[in-house]
C-alpha cells in the first residue's frame, strides 16, 4: 500500500476496470460529481483506499456499479438505487419517452410496481406544467417503497401516492386515464439463465412473471376492464413477439386497439392498448 495515496494513483489501478467506473466509484465515496474528482488533489485516507479496493473487487465479482454506488440516471433524474429494486434500464426510459410524446394530458395514473418510482418519477416531472396529474404507485415490497419515497423526495416530488398493495388486491373505485408498468415479465424457468449479475444481485421478486412471464402483465390488464377510463390507455414493457400475441389473443376484445410497439433497439418491447 501507498504511504500516500491519490485519485490518480487509484485510476490506474484494477486494469480490467474502465476508468468512468472507477470516477463513479470514487465520486461515491468522496460524495462529489465526477468532474471535481478529476481535479481532487487531497491525500486520500486509509478507509477511503480500503472502501474503493472493496467496490472494486465487488465489480469485478460481478456486483453491478449501479448498486455499488447507489445511483442511477434515468430520464434526467438522479435516483437513490440498491439492490432491493431493480436497476431502471433504456428500454424502460424509452417507454416513459414514448408516452410523453404521445401528447397524453392524464389527469389519473397508475403505475403498477413502484421499484424505484422511477417512471412515476419521470412522468411527474415531465408531463406538461399545466397538468394538475395524481399518481397512485404500488408495489408489494414495502422495501421498494421506501426508495421510491426517498427518490420523489430527492426530486422534489409531490404528487405521487405510494401504496403497500398488489393489483389483485388494489381495492380502489376511481378510474385511471394512464395504466403504466414495466412488470415481472420473465418466464420462471428463464430466471437461472440471466445474467449472474441480475439473477444474483437483483429482486427475484421483480423479475419473475409466472410460467409464460404473463402473470402481472393479465392481473392489469384484467383489472384494467372496470378502472381505465374510456379512451385511457395502458403501456406495459414485455419480453418479446410471442408475449404480446398470447395477450392479443386474450384481451382482443377488451381493448378498442392493442399493439405491439418497438424499442429504440427495434426490438419488440411495449404493448400498448386503448379502451
């Protein structure tokens, strides 16, 4: 070890690390943004070394970073992560996107698996100014939950409902304009084929979608028949093609319109569907 030790001495370590991860690690530590640690001349202390070599050696066990420094950039926020909610991902920030450019004005939403808050999040803070929108969000993790509090808290958020409740359980008469959720969509006998990263450091819970992945994704849309608005519209994510022509099938009648929409991968990834 050093006798003294900088952050230019700690970026060249850990080779196999790309260099922003290792800014992100320290910029974690030190509680500062990134371009001040470029800059940072202060001896470091023994348990700032001793914290970094930790993080890093996590990174490289496969810990993801997002965890590792409790942070995640999604659709312009800054949020609060770790491991009892899923890291937010760019199809799902697509998802918020589309909506938003949809030109849809809800008055009522409801987000169907808090997570993070961060669609409810995202939703609020960018729907047009004049829109006087409530956001119900719910989750069965009361552990998500206090993440998504803290997140609206941290971004100035106030008119989101955070609520303790499955769909099947949601006991609740008002009628939404806007159902959202990006939902357990993963096919149960899928899950010990993702990536150790995921399945080993990520909510199972979050995850897993029953049998065909559909389990969440049929209780919202179930629910959706006697609490979405006439002309409401819902936008869920899904895993693929053959998902969302298991739920045409199923809810074709329910539905005005119901399509499959794609990602800004060109991979089916949205259903989107219009009473």
């Amino acid at each position: 070890m050093l006798s003294k030790c900088y952050v230019k001495d700690l970026l060249v370590k850990h080779n196999k690390i790309p260099v922003s991860s290792k800014l992100s690690i320290l910029s974690s530590i030190l509680s500062l943004p990134k371009e001040k640690i470029l800059v940072y001349e202060k001896e470091l202390s023994h348990r700032h070394i001793q914290l970094f070599e930790s993080k890093c050696q996590d990174l490289l066990s496969g810990v993801p970073i997002e965890y590792l420094t409790n942070h995640s950039s999604f659709y312009f926020l800054d949020l609060y992560i770790n491991e009892d909610v899923l890291i937010p991902r760019p199809e799902t920030e697509n998802l918020v996107d589309i909506i938003l450019k949809s030109g849809i004005k809800p008055s009522s939403i409801l987000e169907v698996g808090s997570g993070s808050g961060a669609i409810s999040i995202a939703l609020s803070k960018n729907l047009p100014k004049n829109s006087s929108t409530k956001i119900l969000s719910i989750d069965i993790s009361p552990k998500a939950l206090k993440i998504a509090k803290q997140n609206a808290k941290l971004n100035n958020i106030n008119n989101i409902t955070f609520k303790e409740v499955g769909i099947k359980d949601l006991k609740n008469n008002e009628l939404f304009d806007l159902i959202v959720s990006n939902p357990p969509y993963i096919n149960s006998k899928q899950i010990r084929y993702l990536e150790k990263s995921v399945k080993h450091h990520e909510p199972i819970l979050a995850l897993d979608g029953g049998m065909d992945g559909l389990d969440i994704v049929r209780d919202i849309l179930n629910f959706s028949k006697t609490h979405l608005n006439k002309d409401g519209v819902i936008y869920l994510e899904i895993n693929s093609k053959r998902q969302y022509e298991s739920i045409k099938k199923e809810f074709n009648s329910t539905f005005k319109t119901i399509k499959l929409l794609q990602d800004q991968y060109g991979r089916y990834r949205y259903i989107f569907a219009k009473k």
